[in-house]
C-alpha cells in the first residue's frame, strides 16, 4: 500500500488518474491476483508498475533478473522494455502460486523471453556467471543485505538495481527497531548511501523503491 493510498486517497486517485494506462493483460492479472492470493498487496501495482515500464523501457536492458516473482505483474511490466534479444529470469520458491505467474506470462507476448525458476535466489547468484542490466528485488526482506552482496559482482557500470519496499510503512525511522526486517532494510539502506561503487536515490512511490545504478 503506498502512502498517499493510506493517508490521502485523493492523492493517489489522482497520481492514478495521470499515469499512463495498464496493459489488459495486466489489468486482468491484477485482478486475478486479489481475487486468488491472500496476501494481494505484494503485488507491484498499478503506479510502481509503470515505473518499472519506463525504467526498462530507458535502458533497453538485455539481462534481468528479478527476484521475488509472487503473481507475475512486475516481471510482465519489466519485460515491456526488454531487448528484442533480451531475456528476463524471475525467481521464486511459492510453489503452491507458481500456476498463476506461469499462465499469464504463457499468455504474454514475452512468452519466449521470461525465465521463471522456481529457485532460491542466494543459491542462483552464488552458482551463476551471468551478468545483469537490470535488478529488482521484492521479496524476502531480511535478506536484503545478503542480496545486495551477491548481486555486486554480476552488475557492470551503467547496470540499474530496485529493492522495493525500502521504507517500509514509515518502520525505518524507529531508532531501535525490534524486528530483524527492519533493522536490514535500515542497514541496506544505508550500505547503499556509503558505497562509493553506486549512486542512489529513495523514491518515495509506494512503500519506497531504493533506485541504484553502478558507476
């Protein structure tokens, strides 16, 4: 949920209302995603998806990867800028909700070009050569820092990077916070800030999306 969503409806009605449209297809997978799933805000939604959209659409990436797959929506919005060449390789371990993501991305005009692994993400970027354009991570939040270090040496200069959720409903200004999650994505964040390699910015959309690019 973002913040104006909770704090000012009209806002985000409005923000909604000047961003460019969805396509059907994810129209009908959002839909399904809340009608199917009991956790349904974790999808990306309709605003953070379209800044996935262009974001890719910008840098034309030929690798992606994206880790924490859920119902398939940001990987069908991040596979709208793929290379005609490009592939996009989504990982996740929900086996229970994996028939979701697998329909609609059968269904899609980059059929040919998503990779969905049903994979947990430390083992693939400790096994893999592969290099990335183009990172987004939206899923298990206490292995964010874990993460973050994996990726480092399979991203060259120019190579975009997104954790989402980076803000998390307001919790990373407690001073001394109780819970683990919390206190990671405090330390990611200010990992990121202090590491020379990257320049950053928090967008506040959403629940915050921690936009990085390698020097």
């Amino acid at each position: 949920m973002s913040f104006f969503e909770e704090q000012c409806p009209e806002m985000d009605r409005y923000l909604e209302n000047h961003t460019s449209g969805e396509p059907e297809i994810l129209k009908r997978l959002r839909k399904e995603t809340f009608q199917k799933t009991t956790q349904p805000h974790m999808i990306s939604g309709y605003q953070q998806g379209r800044l996935l959209a262009i974001l890719s659409k910008m840098s034309r990436p030929k690798n992606i990867l994206e880790i924490g797959t859920f119902t398939g929506y940001a990987t069908l919005c991040l596979a709208e800028g793929l290379d005609r060449e490009g592939k996009i390789t989504t990982l996740d371990v929900n086996e229970e909700l994996a028939y979701l993501p697998k329909k609609y991305f059968a269904e899609s005009e980059f059929s040919g070009q998503i990779d969905f692994q049903l994979k947990d993400a430390k083992d693939f970027l400790e096994e893999t050569a592969e290099f990335f354009d183009f990172v987004f991570i939206d899923a298990d939040k206490e292995n964010y820092m874990i993460y973050f270090n994996l990726i480092k040496p399979h991203v060259k200069s120019g190579a975009v990077i997104l954790f989402d959720n980076v803000l998390w409903y307001g919790k990373v200004l407690e001073e001394n916070p109780k819970k683990k999650a919390t206190q990671i994505i405090q330390e990611l964040n200010e990992a990121v800030t202090k590491d020379t390699d990257f320049e950053n910015l928090i967008l506040p959309l959403r629940d915050g999306l921690h936009l990085i690019r390698k020097k």
